[in-house]
C-alpha cells in the first residue's frame, strides 16, 4: 500500500505528539507522583509507536517500543522516577524528534540509530527484571481472562432496554470474547462472532463500538451485551466453535430499575499459573486496558475534532491574495472618477466595503495562530540550560492563547530563544550570588503575550542582575564602536541600544552559550524585518525587560498615504503617534540635526524628499507650513516631513522581490485603486 498520501498527516499529528510528550516530560519530573501525568506519557508514546509502525518507519516504532517498557515498569512502580531516568526520556524525545525532521526533509527516517539510548533502555528494564525475580519466591496469582476486568458502563438508555427485556421474558447477557494472540484478520473473526450472535440474540452494547472492531481498533477482546431468549451454553458452544476464539466468558445483568448509571463488573475466575504465563497475561491486560483508553481518547478527540479540518497554509495564502486583490477592487471602485454618486452607488459600495471587511476578518482568523505553539518549546530549553550552568530558574508563562499570524508565529522562535538564553546566562545570577543579595535562590523568568491595539507584545522578563550601563560604555570603547566624545555625550537609552549592534558583547569569554555577540543582533535583525519593535526596561540588581510589539499580520494593514514631492508613499499607522502642521521657522539645528520642539519634547526631523532623493515637483511652491508625521519607535518619536497627507487607507502588502529586498528604508509596495504602486515606508530603518 502507498503510505506517501498520508505522510503529511503523520508529520503533523507526530509534531503535535512530540509536543504534548515534552510538556509531559517536564510535568512528571516536577510531580512525579502524578500517575495521570505518566498514563499520559505511555498513551503519546504508544501513539507515535502505532503511527510510525504503520507508516514503516521501524526505526521509531522501536525506539517507541523500548520507551513504552520503561514506562510500564514506571506504571506498575517497579521503576521509581529519578532525574537520570527523565533525562533518558528527553533523549529518546530529542532522538523522535530527529527521525521526525528526517522524514520531513526526506520523507524518511533515514538510517541513523540511537544504539547507546536503546542499550540505555534496556539496561533500565534488566535492572528492574533482576530485581523483580529476586524478589518472587512463588507463583503469582492472576486472573485467567484479563478481559474480564473491563469495566461496561451502562446508560440509563440502555437499562431500560434491559429492564424491558425482562419483562418480555427475554435474558440479558454480557458476552466477552477474546481471541487468539496470533489472529491475523481480527476484524473477520469479529465480523463472523457479531453474526453468530445476531442468529440468536439482539445487540444493544458493543465494547469497544462496532466501528472501532471493524477497523480492528482493537486488542484481543472485545464485549458485547446482547437480549435473548436462548440460554448460555448455547452461547459459549457456538462461540467458542469458532476459529480463533481462545475463551468466552457469559456473565447475566440483572434488572435494576433504582440507578441511573450502572457499572457492571463480572466475577474473576481466579486461578494459579506459572510466572512466565504470568508476566504474558499482563502484557496482554496492560495492552488492552491501554486499547481501550485510546479507543475513548480517539473517541473524544473525534468529538472534538469533528467540525475540524487541516488546510495547507499555501492555499491559506491563494485565499488571502484573492480578499487583497478584492480589496484593490473595492478601493478602485471607491477612486473612479466621472460616475455620478447616487445613493444606490453609494450604498453597493459601502455594502462592498462591509463584505470584503468581514471577509479579511474571516480570513486572518483562520490564519490565527496561539503563540502557545512557539512558547511550549521553552520549557525544555531553559531546563537544560539550568542543569548546565547549575542555576536555578524558574520560566512563567502567561497569554499562550494570545494568536498572531501564521508567517509572524514561524519567525518569531529564533528571536525568543536567544532572549531567553540570554536571560538565563546574563541575567540570572548564581544560586550563591542571590543569596549574597538577599533574593530567592530560584530565579524568575516571566514569558508574557498580550494583544494591545494592532499589535501583540511578548515581553521576556527577569529578576536578575539588570543592564550595568556603564559596563556596555566601557566595552563599546574598549571595541570601538563609539568614540570616547560620542560616548560621553550618549543617554542611557542610547547605550543599552549598543546591545543590539552586530558583534558586540558584555561576555568576558566566549562559551557555548554566549560570548558572539550574535544573540540580540538576530533579535533586533529579526523583529524589525517582521515589521515589529524591540524595546528594553533595566534595571541595575533588580533585572531586565525586553519588550518585542509586532504587528498582527503582515499582508493587509491601515496605512496613511502621503506624498513627497510628486511620489505617493504609505506609512504603516500603528507606527503613527500624530500629524502636525509647524512653522517653517519653528525648526532649529542641534549639533547638525533639525529638530522641533512639540509639547516640550526634542523631536528630530527628517525630511523625506532628502532621504529618498525624490526629485523637486514641477508645481513646487513655497508651502506657508510644514507638514510632519510623527512617528514613534520605542520610546523615541521622530518627525517625517512630507508634502501632503492624502489620507489613511487599508492597503495590500506586496514584497518586492529578490532583487530590491536590499532596500532598508522601504519594506514593500501596494497597489493602489488607480493601478499605480505606492511604496511603503519602513520606519525602523528610516529612524536610524
């Protein structure tokens, strides 16, 4: 069978399994007492052993299969939970997550092996087997047919029906059948039973569904609660004639018209067999007791994914170049000229306007994504970086809900990884060192996403050691990246911006997590091409903030279109504090820069027909005021001058292209009602 069409489903239900197996992981070695938590690792990692072994990828499934029975030892408290034996788990997670990136790049699982982790494994289980055998002198006492322990939980529905039956004169049996270990076509036999059965008996229950045992959802057993006027022997003889039937266990429910909800649990027949036999049965009553636990959780994640369906984020794309394109239409419509406006005009086009605004919506919400996916990375990593440079730190996170958009999500993990790298190893002081200071021996990193307006903050904050101000000085003299007059002159704002210059470092040496200078370059490099900011809030001994604000999505955006001279641009307006009109004689130099003074702030001025060299208007006149953006990038504001406002807009970001994407002061281009392109300004560059 070719298994290639269901390779994509594969990797995304793995990436969503390995996931939850981290998030587990991390759980059980705080808690290690929660069964829950465990029952919950040995469910993923039988999932991922089943999908991987369907799929072919041997490799997997048998590392998964090795996984699966330390957690069984861990399950039946043979095992205790140790920090080694969590660390061991990590890797067999790092080792299923390289097989994953393989068959992602490949569309297979390669050929490496991970021997010393599955010798690691091993040896766990032969410690424990050793111990285990030293410790049982006699025989175990076990029930026969394991199967027998399910549990069948009957509904109120369903005790009617059996009440009724009783009073037409009818029995009610519950039926547990279990096959052979070895029965290849499971689903066949069971087919060949339930018409057995429908011969002599009505079927009101199957356990598991019937849908389930036809597609072989199932362990070695399955039970059914049928109504008939036949008795038992009938049953068990007919039954049991079957080919691949190894027992059948008949239990009668009685009437019982008080309860609501009735559990039914039959008598174990008891008896004494040898250990081997012993240690057989409970593999075979952990596999079905765990069959069935994943036959309820495939039926709620049915229940919960039923009015789901995955979409390939290209046709995601198609979808949302098609609204742009509506809404270049609708703003072209909005700009001809020589049509009379009649109300009827006037009224389609609002309507016009009403759809394709609630189509935008419609569609950047499907291409909503919680940061939760890019946070939950986060916790393992800073677990590692911990136990390496033996601090402890504790990461909090808050407003995973919080959703960006799809392409924002997939670029923003790089930038918070090194803040949080960053955090831990600069900011975070050793336990000692706190303690010298009065803090908490644990340190404290808060993770936090919040919407606010048009964009989503995620701050990274820490309660460790602060920016030294004049430690950043003096290294950026010794390296000479400022001049000892221009450092002198430089606020303190100006100088924790040094953090962010390509190369530079407070690191004394050089270690694997820091020393490069390489860590805040790629985050202000980052952020900014995303169209966002990045801000900093220190403190010194009390800790850092960075601030990262970015845009909710980077296609269709507000924008204010302005012109210089006879050249139409657009500036992204949640980047716009206000508009002002100012004297031409208001405007003085300070230490060569024009600036203006608004409300009592120093705002420099820059003039875009200088920075984009436009060239002067034909109908240029000398204009009685001069017109400013003004614009903010973080907390500094600056003051475009233009030639005229012509007026906010919601326009359609296009990228420019391979070819112009050197191009630092303009991020991308629209195109306008009248089919001409306006380029679009980008601020962060232009400011600096």
């Amino acid at each position: 069978m070719d298994m290639s069409q269901y390779l994509e489903i594969f990797i995304e239900e793995t990436k969503e399994h390995l996931q939850s197996l981290n998030r587990c992981l991390l759980q059980l070695e705080k808690t290690p007492e929660d069964s829950s938590v465990l029952n919950e690792i040995f469910r993923v990692a039988h999932t991922i052993k089943g999908m991987a072994g369907t799929m072919g990828f041997m490799r997997m499934s048998r590392l998964t299969h090795d996984m699966e029975n330390v957690l069984h030892a861990l399950r039946n408290n043979d095992l205790k939970i140790s920090t080694k034996l969590v660390d061991l788990l990590f890797k067999c997670l790092d080792s299923l997550e390289s097989y994953t990136n393989k068959v992602i790049e490949t569309g297979t699982e390669g050929i490496e092996e991970y021997p010393e982790i599955i010798q690691a494994l091993t040896n766990v289980i032969k410690q424990k087997t050793e111990a285990v055998n030293e410790e049982l002198q006699v025989p175990r006492t076990i029930s026969a047919f394991p199967e027998q322990d399910r549990e069948i939980v009957i509904n109120q529905y369903e005790q009617n029906v059996i009440n009724k039956a009783y009073e037409t004169n009818n029995l009610v049996y519950q039926i547990t059948v279990i096959l052979n270990k070895g029965c290849v076509l499971k689903s066949a036999r069971a087919f060949i039973i339930f018409k057995t059965l429908e011969r002599f008996s009505d079927i009101i229950k199957s356990e598991p569904k019937v849908q389930d045992i036809e597609d072989e959802k199932f362990e070695s057993g399955f039970t059914v609660v049928v109504v008939s006027k036949k008795d038992a022997e009938l049953f068990s003889r007919e039954l049991n004639s079957i080919s691949e039937v190894e027992s059948v266990l008949i239990k009668i429910l009685e009437p019982n018209k008080a309860i609501e909800e009735a559990v039914i649990k039959p008598e174990a027949v008891v008896v004494t067999i040898s250990n081997e036999k012993a240690d057989e049965l409970l593999q075979v009553n952990d596999s079905d007791n765990e069959a069935a636990q994943q036959k309820e959780d495939a039926n709620l994640k049915k229940a919960k994914t039923g009015k789901t369906v995955r979409v390939d984020i290209d046709r995601l794309d198609v979808l949302l170049n098609l609204v742009s394109e509506l809404i270049i239409q609708k703003t072209r419509l909005e700009g001809l000229e020589g049509i009379q406006r009649i109300p009827d005009y006037v009224e389609t086009i609002e309507y016009l306007e009403r759809i394709t605004t609630n189509l935008h919506d419609a569609v950047m919400k499907v291409r909503m994504v919680p940061v939760e996916t890019v946070f939950n990375r986060f916790p393992r990593m800073i677990r590692d970086i911990t136990r390496e440079l033996g601090k402890e730190v504790e990461l909090i996170m808050s407003g995973e809900e919080t959703e960006l958009d799809r392409t924002v999500i997939d670029e923003i993990g790089e930038p918070l990884i090194h803040l949080l790298r960053n955090a831990v190893d600069h900011g975070i002081e050793p336990v000692e060192k706190r303690r010298e200071l009065g803090k908490p021996d644990t340190g404290k990193i808060y993770l936090r996403a919040y919407q606010d307006g048009n964009n989503v903050v995620i701050e990274v904050e820490e309660d460790g050691r602060g920016i030294d101000v004049e430690k950043v000085r003096k290294k950026a003299l010794d390296s000479g990246i400022v001049s000892k007059d221009a450092a002198a002159g430089m606020s303190r704002v100006e100088i924790i911006d040094l953090l962010f210059k390509p190369s530079f470092s407070t690191a004394d040496k050089v270690t694997d997590l820091s020393g490069r200078g390489v860590g805040l370059d790629v985050v202000k490099t980052k952020i900014e091409a995303l169209g966002g900011t990045a801000d900093v809030e220190s403190e010194l001994g009390k800790g850092s903030k960075f601030i990262i604000r970015l845009p909710l999505t980077l296609a269709i955006i507000q924008a204010l279109l302005v012109m210089v001279e006879d050249e139409k641009y657009a500036i992204q307006l949640s980047s716009i504090q206000q508009i002002t009109n100012i004297a031409p004689g208001e405007i003085k130099m300070v230490q060569k820069q024009e600036v203006v003074l608004l409300r009592n702030t120093i705002i420099p001025i820059i003039r875009l027909n200088e920075v984009l060299e436009v060239p002067d208007s034909a109908n240029n006149f000398k204009q009685k005021t001069v017109k400013l953006v003004i614009v903010k990038k973080g907390d500094r504001l600056f003051g475009l001058v233009v030639s005229r406002i012509l007026g906010q807009q919601e326009i359609v970001q296009k990228s420019l292209g391979k070819y112009l994407s050197g191009i630092k002061i303009i991020s991308s281009a629209t195109i306008l009602g009248d089919g001409n392109v306006a380029l679009i300004l980008d601020v962060n560059s232009l400011v600096h």
